[in-house]
C-alpha cells in the first residue's frame, strides 16, 4: 500500500517509521520553509527514531499524495482547518482519509472529521486513528493497543488491519463520534493529572480517573456518539499514557503549570480545555472538570478554589446515570 504522512513531528515521524517497517511506500510531507523537516531529510533522524532511506520526504504536496490509499494526518488540531482547505483541491476519492491529532478546534468545538468535511475534503473515507502509546516506547519494542473509528466500518476494518502488528494490535469502532471525543478530552484530564502533581496531590488522581469518564460521556451521549467508547482505548484506556506517563506533554505541561513554570512543546490539551466547553454549552452539558482546568489556565480560578470546588463534596460516593 501507498501511504502519505501529513506533518512529519513527532507522530508523523513515528507513523513514517511504523508503516515502513510493515512494507507501505511511505512519503512524508511538511509545508516549504520548515527547518525542523529540512533537518529530517537531511539526516533521516529525530530525536527517538531513524526514517529508513525508503521514505520519500517531500514539500510538494500534490508528490506525496500521488497514488496514495491512505493518508495520514498528523498536525496540530488547531492548524488542521487551514490544511483541510488545501486538501479540498486535490483527489482523495480513492484514499482513506486518517486522522491521528487528539484535539477540537478551539473556538468552535468542531471534531476535526467535521472540520474536513465542512472544508470540502471528499476522501473515500474518514477514520481517526487514536488511543494509548508514545513513539519514545513503540521504537523501543514495548507493544500497545490503538483504536481506528470510522462511521464506514468496512474503511475502518481496511484502515485497522493495514497498520495492526505485533507491536501495535489496533482495534476498529464505528464510534467516530465519541472516539474523537474521548480521545480529545483525555488530553484535558492529562493536564489536571499533571496540576495535581505540580501540587504534591498526586492521591487525587483516583478521584479523578473514577469522575471524568462520567462527564466524557455525558457529553459523547449528548453528541449523538456511544458513551461506551469513552471507557475504551480513545479516552479511559489512554488514562496511563496520559496521566501518568513521563512521556505525556499534557501531563508535563500541567505539571510545570502548576509550579509555576512552562514546558515546551505542544499540549492539545490547553485549547481543546475551551473547545470542549464549547461544544457542550452548545448541547447544555456540564463538564465541571474540564471547566476548572480552563478556569485555571485562562487565570479565572485559583487552583486550590478548583481543587475545593471538585473534591469537597459530600463524602458519599455516587455513580449517576450518564445518560443524564
């Protein structure tokens, strides 16, 4: 199979790596003027893992999509709309469209299938490739499980056993909705883990992982998607890769947040913590969690008023109805 990756980072250096070594013709593609992408081609390397000299590394678009069946997307969620756009002028009827970003569009609360559809992408079909793992381990030989949602099933059985290994066995869901979803809002859940260990209160975390799968699915049920998925691979089972994980850069960066210092690097988390907030005001949802991590990172709540505001409720334990 031919497949293009879109966005060569840290993900798309991976999936480069991955898809080589289970026999696609791979190319690679970054926009003109990125020095980072320069320097992998020049050396074939990033910071975890080597791009085998089979890789085809390119800034012309319209060369990495030719004859493509799979093109892999893997961009900031935020920067996604504008590469939609340009997508939109090329012919993807015989690809299957993969997203792997975990993120909404800040501002609109947009799922990003929504947002390729909304720009024109005509694909043969849209799947999102999400769930636990961390190249830093993958490269490494330590094994995982993933997920691919797709409302056609038959692309995500397709899409699924072309990327399953030994090392990644991947899973399918028809559930694009609350995949998306879930895998979105598991990266807000990082950053709250993250402030509660910036804080020394990392015995919160059990309180934490038990009450925001609950607000998740509210939210996904609310969406029209399965609440279910929430408790699978997209959003409850990425909780270690994400909360816990010194891999996670949504953990780090709320961690460093929290102590009052910064760490580089992209957290989907942060604007996706405003995005998720939009969606459900939109569909009359409450997420009392995600609403006090973007309190604290926009400065509207101190963390100790978030910390009283969440965990000093009455000491009975509850478990409400999520479809409520």
């Amino acid at each position: 199979m031919k497949q293009a990756v879109l966005g060569c980072g840290r993900w798309g250096g991976f999936h480069l790596w991955y898809s080589a070594g289970l026999g696609h013709a791979m190319s690679g593609w970054e926009p003109a003027g990125s020095e980072p992408f320069r320097e992998l081609a020049r050396t074939r390397r990033n910071a975890f893992l080597t791009i085998p000299e089979s890789v085809f590394l390119t800034s012309s678009l319209t060369e990495a999509l030719s004859g493509a069946e799979q093109v892999v997307v893997s961009c900031p969620a935020q920067t996604f709309r504008s590469l939609a756009r340009t997508l939109s002028d090329h012919d993807l009827s015989a690809a299957d469209l993969v997203l792997c970003m975990k993120g909404l569009e800040s501002g609109t609360g947009r799922r990003l299938s929504t947002v390729a559809f909304e720009e024109g992408v005509k694909p043969r079909s849209i799947s999102a490739w999400v769930g636990p793992g961390h190249p830093q381990e993958f490269v490494k030989g330590v094994p995982g499980c993933m997920i691919v949602a797709s409302e056609d099933e038959a692309a995500a059985v397709r899409v699924s056993e072309s990327a399953s290994s030994h090392l990644i066995r991947i899973y399918h869901s028809r559930d694009l909705t609350g995949c998306e979803i879930g895998a979105a809002a598991k990266n807000v859940i990082g950053i709250a883990a993250g402030m509660l260990d910036g804080k020394g209160m990392t015995g919160l975390k059990g309180a934490l992982m038990a009450r925001a799968p609950q607000e998740v699915a509210r939210l996904v049920s609310a969406a029209g998607g399965d609440w279910r998925s929430v408790y699978g691979l997209s959003h409850l089972g990425d909780y270690e890769a994400t909360l816990f994980s010194p891999w996670s850069r949504n953990r780090a960066w709320g961690e460093a947040f929290a102590r009052g210092g910064s760490v580089s690097g992209l957290a989907e988390g942060v604007p996706t913590s405003e995005a998720l907030l939009k969606l459900a005001r939109d569909l009359e949802v409450e997420l009392p969690i995600t609403g006090m991590v973007a309190g604290m990172i926009s400065g509207r709540i101190s963390f100790e008023e978030a910390v009283e505001a969440l965990f000093g409720r009455p000491r009975k334990e509850e478990f409400p109805d999520i479809l409520r």
